[in-house]
C-alpha cells in the first residue's frame, strides 16, 4: 500500500477520512503468502451492498481482473499524454476501487498485486468476506461469478469509501 495515499476531494475532509486512510494504508492482510501489498477486509453487508449496487446499475462497474488492467492501463496511457501535453504531473488521488472475493488462487492474488503496484495509489483494493459465487449472485444475480470488481467513477468511489469508513468504524477496524 502507498503512504501517500489521497482520497477522493469531495470526501478528505469528512470527518472519517483520517481512519479511512489509516485503515487503507496499513491494516490487512497480505494479497497472497508471500505477497508484500496488504488489503483491507469488508464485510459485504447491506449498506457496502447497496452503495455497490447503485454504482453497478449507474454503469460504474468493470467485473473481472482482465478488464480492470485493460480500463486502468488505458486510463494511465491517457493521464500520461495528458500530464506531457501540459507539463505539470497530477497529485494522484484514490479514483478506483478493486473489490476481491475471498476465494481466488495464489496465481490471481499475484497477478493482482502486480496491477496493484502499478496503478498506486489511485487504485486501492479490498477484500470481501465472500466468495465469487456468492459476490456475483448478490450483484449480477444467481450462477454469476465475480472474482473482482472495479468501481470507477469518483462519486461512487466516494460513497463506497464513506460506507466502508461507517463499516470499520462500527466493527472498532484498524484501531
């Protein structure tokens, strides 16, 4: 995890944002055995659900770890040019979020913490208390898988970021 880790404009000054950022940049557990990048763990309960839901039906959501890295290496492609045509380097703030099932292969976790490496800080992952099979079928509906998803537009980003702050707080995480 970065120590210079920003989030979202519309939520630092929110009175959970220090503890947000605490919990994000340092509590977890590690990817995979030997992996170095920690995560932070969630329960998928009703109000992280619902703020996932809203982002999923409002078009915010990317499913499976392939088309995060195309999405994410498209977007950086595009804020590099952007940075080189104006001469002047962007602050990166948190403006993706990567939510993980409980339940992927060493190999995934690997990969994940490779893309994760690459795209910080403005890519922060978390995982949930639920496997693929049960992650997909809440949000995509029965017999749907989702390993990961991708939330992407800032004031989704910034919602999801204020429930999971209201969820650690509550559950005494990262204190």
């Amino acid at each position: 995890m970065h120590p210079d880790l920003r989030l979202p404009k519309s939520i630092a000054s929110d009175s959970r944002a220090p503890q947000l950022v605490h919990i994000l940049a340092n509590a977890g557990h590690p990817l995979w055995p030997a992996g170095t990048y920690k995560v932070a763990e969630a329960q998928l309960g009703d109000p992280l659900l619902g703020t996932l839901r809203a982002a999923y039906h409002a078009g915010r959501v990317v499913r499976s770890l392939e088309k995060a890295e195309q999405k994410l290496a498209a977007e950086a492609r595009g804020q590099q040019m952007a940075d080189r045509k104006s001469g002047v380097a962007r602050g990166e703030r948190i403006s993706r979020l990567l939510f993980l099932s409980n339940d992927g292969a060493e190999r995934f976790y690997r990969r994940l913490e490779t893309v994760l490496q690459r795209h910080g800080p403005r890519v922060v992952a978390v995982r949930l208390s639920v496997d693929a099979e049960k992650l997909g079928t809440m949000l995509f509906g029965p017999g749907r898988f989702a390993r990961l998803l991708m939330v992407e537009h800032k004031d989704a980003v910034a919602s999801i970021l204020l429930a999971l702050a209201d969820q650690w707080r509550d559950a005494g995480y990262g204190a």
